[in-house]
C-alpha cells in the first residue's frame, strides 16, 4: 500500500490560507491519498527545519510563501525552470519544494497560475499596456509570463525602487524595451493603462483597508473611472478585496463573472465573457491554478483547477 502523502505550506500568518482546501479538493480529485498542513513559521530558521523534513522524507512537497520564498530558492540544489519562462535569467524566488531523486528542488507556480486566471477570464494581453505593482516574490515570478502573453508595454513599481529595476533589466534582456520601472507614487505616464496587475502585500493578512487606500491614493483613480482598466488583484478574500473595494470606491465597475463557470460546472464560452473593470476573485481563479501546478510537480497527475477553484469560491458545494 502507497503511503499517505505529507504536503504543506510554509510561510508566516498563514492561518486565512485556502490553500488546504484547495488540495483536499485536488486529493479527492486525483484519488490520491495524504494531507496538507498550514506550517506557521515565525522565522528563517524554523523555515529552514521544515525544509529539511523533505530532505529526511518527512514530508512530500512543500508551497512556501511571504516572507520565505527567496529563502525557499537559496536552500534548494535545483531550479526547474516554469515551462513558459524563455530564459534562464528568470530564476527567482520559489513557491513549491520537492525532491527529485536526492535534490531539493526549487519552482515557482506563479506564473502558470497567473497565465491560466488570465486565460480563464479571457483576457488578452496581446498589445495591451499592463502596470505590474509589486516586485516581490510573486511580482518577480509573474511578469514574464505578462510580457510572454504579448503584452506590448510593462511598467513595473515597487515601493523600493531596487527590485523594480532589477526585474526590469532582466525583461527587457529577453523583450528589448519591453520593460519600464515606474517611481512608486508617481501617477504621470499611467492614465491610460489598459491592465493592473497588484502584487504588494496591500489588503494581504492583517493590512487594513484604510492603509491601502492611503498607500495607493496616488495612482490615477480619476482617469481609470472614466476609462476602466482591467484590475487583476492577485490578493484574495472572502469578497471584494481591499485594492478592490478602493477601486470600486473611485467608481471602477465589479465583474464576478470569473466565479460564475466554476460553480456552476461549466467551461466559460468564448465571446461570452467581456471583462471590464475589476475582475473580481482573480486571486482565487490564480490560486487555485498555482495550486493545481505544485500537485502535479509533487505527484505527476494534472487535476482540474477549475473544480478546485469551484470548492473556495463562495457557495462552494461540497459535490463541486
Ligand atoms: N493568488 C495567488 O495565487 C497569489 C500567489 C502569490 C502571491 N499572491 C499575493 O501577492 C502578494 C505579494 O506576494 P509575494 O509573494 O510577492 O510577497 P513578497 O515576496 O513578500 O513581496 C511583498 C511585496 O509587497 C510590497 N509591499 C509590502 N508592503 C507594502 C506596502 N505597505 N506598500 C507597498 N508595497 C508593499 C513589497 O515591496 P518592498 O519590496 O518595497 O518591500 C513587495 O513588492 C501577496 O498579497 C500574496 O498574497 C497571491
């Protein structure tokens, strides 16, 4: 008999997760037998002791996020490069842990699941200008994979300028002039954005409302209600998330549609889906897609990330 498999995710403040739902959803799913626990982590070193239960064959596989995930790439022996990457020079911070023969390995899942929440909301980046706030983690692992869905035009700002600058020089390595860092605060240059891409920790966790509103009282909020941009918040809560209720308070329009196939079991038809304005649970529809990638990294069986989408979105059934 196969032994039940040990997954979890590493990070700190993690209790909201939806990520073990999501993979009891994939369990079931798939037929295979184990568990997923959240592993609350304070600091690196308690991060690093759960790395090494992989290494001791203690656990199975591992997602790791804020604050650990450049700790997660500096442990592992290996880096697998995410299929949609063209370049070696897009190694960056890892979100999913596993042992290949006697390797740590290190990925990132990100970019695939930011690509398919695109994907499922039918948004095409083809020519489009796209603003990417945020240069983290998620930030560094997601803006290729805007650039390689045809984006015309990405401006990159992170409230340290450092990191906006360095992602920017290694894009435009691969899509000369491609790539622009952006001054945090400075609105010039970004009225007529056709993408917003919000990849801070703004209205993760324990970040009020107000302080997100006050963080992001620069961007352009006028010019954007007169002409709405799409809004993909990779931040994800119950409803509307912080970043999102602010934009719908400067009068961008809500469209839920995204939650709308999941639960209902059906495939979202082409045509049918015109997004404007804030793509309301787009942190979901990514989630559960990065979520699908880390479980077929672990077990090598491919699961449908919409059904798992389905089981964290609001009136969820426990038959979805
Ligand atoms: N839906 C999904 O599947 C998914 C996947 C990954 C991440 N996420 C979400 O994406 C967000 C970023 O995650 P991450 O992994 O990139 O985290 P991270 O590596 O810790 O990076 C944090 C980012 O947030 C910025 N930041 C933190 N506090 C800020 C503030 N008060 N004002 C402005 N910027 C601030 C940081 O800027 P500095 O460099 O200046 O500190 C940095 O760009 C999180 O909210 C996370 O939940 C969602």
């Amino acid at each position: 008999m196969i032994a039940p498999l040990r997954f979890g995710l590493v990070g700190t403040g993690i209790g909201h997760s939806l990520s073990p739902r999501l993979h009891e959803k994939a369990f079931e799913l798939s037929g295979i037998t184990g568990s997923y626990a959240l592993l609350d982590c304070a600091d690196a070193s308690a991060a690093l002791a759960v790395f090494a239960q992989l290494r001791l064959g203690d656990l199975d596989g591992l997602n790791v996020t804020t604050p650990f995930k450049a700790l997660a790439l500096q442990t592992a022996d290996a880096w697998l490069r995410p299929a949609s990457h063209r370049s070696g020079v897009f190694t960056h911070p890892a979100n999913t842990l596993f042992m290949q023969e006697d390797r740590l390995v290190g990925s990132s899942t990100d970019g695939h699941g930011l690509a398919a929440a695109l994907r499922s909301a039918q948004v095409d980046l083809a020519g489009k200008r796209v603003l990417l706030l945020g240069a983290g983690g998620a930030g560094q692992a997601i803006a290729a994979e805007l650039l390689a869905a045809g984006a015309a035009q990405l401006r990159v700002t992170n409230r340290t300028p450092a990191p906006a600058h360095a992602l920017v020089d290694r894009l435009n390595a691969v899509w000369p002039h491609h790539a622009h860092a952006h001054d945090w605060g400075e609105a010039r240059g970004l009225a007529d954005m056709d993408v917003i891409v919000h990849a801070t920790l703004l209205g993760h966790g324990q970040v009020l409302p107000d302080t997100v509103a006050a963080q992001l009282d620069w961007l352009p909020w006028q010019a954007w209600a007169a002409r709405p941009p799409l809004l993909a918040d990779l931040v994800y809560a119950p409803e509307l998330t912080p970043v999102q209720a602010l934009a719908r308070a400067h009068g961008l329009p809500v469209d839920d549609r995204l939650a709308q196939a999941p639960i209902a079991g059906t495939r979202i038809q082409q045509d049918n889906l015109q997004i404007v304005g804030i793509i309301q649970y787009f942190g979901q529809a990514m989630l559960a897609h990065q979520a699908a990638g880390a479980f077929e990294l672990w077990t090598g069986v491919a699961v449908d990330a919409q059904r798992m989408l389905a089981a964290i979105l609001p009136g969820a059934t426990s038959n979805t």
